[in-house]
C-alpha cells in the first residue's frame, strides 16, 4: 500500500514534500472512528480513536518506501502507522496509513479538536523554521 492519510502539519503539501522527500498526489478525505485533538504545548495534534468521531484529512498516494521511512522518522515513536480505511472526496473508500498517537502519549492531548486553519495562520512559518 502506497497511500497515507494526514491530518496534521502533512496537510500542508509544501510540509509533506520536505518531510517525505518527493511530491505525491493528494486528494481530500475523511477518517471515520478517531478524533484529531491539540497536543499539549504543541502546535501539531495527535489522533486517538473515538467511536462517534470524524477527521478530515488529506489522502497522498504513490509514496514510496524511502517517502515512508522519512515519515516515519518525522513522527517518532509517539505516533504508530497504522493500516485503516478512508473515505475519499468521491465518497469511495480506500485503505491508508495513518499515524495514531501511542495510548501511553494520550495524556498530552486536549479535549479540544485541532483546528488546521489556525496552524496555517499563526503556526505553520515557526513550524516550519523549527522544524527545518
């Protein structure tokens, strides 16, 4: 399987191709059964499953293996990947990976949603300086 669901800072293509190493097609899409929450003293959320929830994300596909190694890195060992079902914008379901935050960080994580505008809008430049 070659395709990820992001729901975070991978949103951003311009993120995803530096973290990754490549550019890979994206398409909106939905996940149901996990919610997306800001972590604590962080401008990035985590995701945990929750029965009744829904995040929307971005579906990149044709990654390849050295794309996920990069990813992989990125995340760290807070996160694990794991193999789910998406929808796609067409409604269509899909399988994907995604990054879900390891049960022992769920204590970092807020009630609230995250909320993707606001990191694009106050976030994203220091993140990216930070990160880069």
């Amino acid at each position: 399987m070659s395709k990820l669901f992001t729901y975070g800072s991978l949103m951003c293509e311009d993120i995803m191709a530096r973290v990754a190493r490549g550019h890979f097609p994206a398409t909106p899409a939905t996940l149901s059964g996990y919610a997306r929450q800001t972590m604590k003293k962080a401008t990035y959320p985590g995701l945990r499953p929750q029965s009744n929830a829904v995040t929307k994300g971005i579906v990149y596909s044709q990654l390849t293996p050295q794309a996920f190694h990069h990813l992989d890195m990125f995340e760290g060992s807070m996160y694990d990947r794991i193999q789910v079902t998406v929808k796609l914008e067409n409604k269509l379901p899909t399988s994907a990976y995604v990054y879900v935050t390891r049960a022992v960080y769920h204590r970092y994580l807020k009630k609230e949603d995250w909320d993707f505008g606001a990191f694009v809008t106050l976030h994203k430049h220091q993140f990216v300086k930070d990160m880069f």
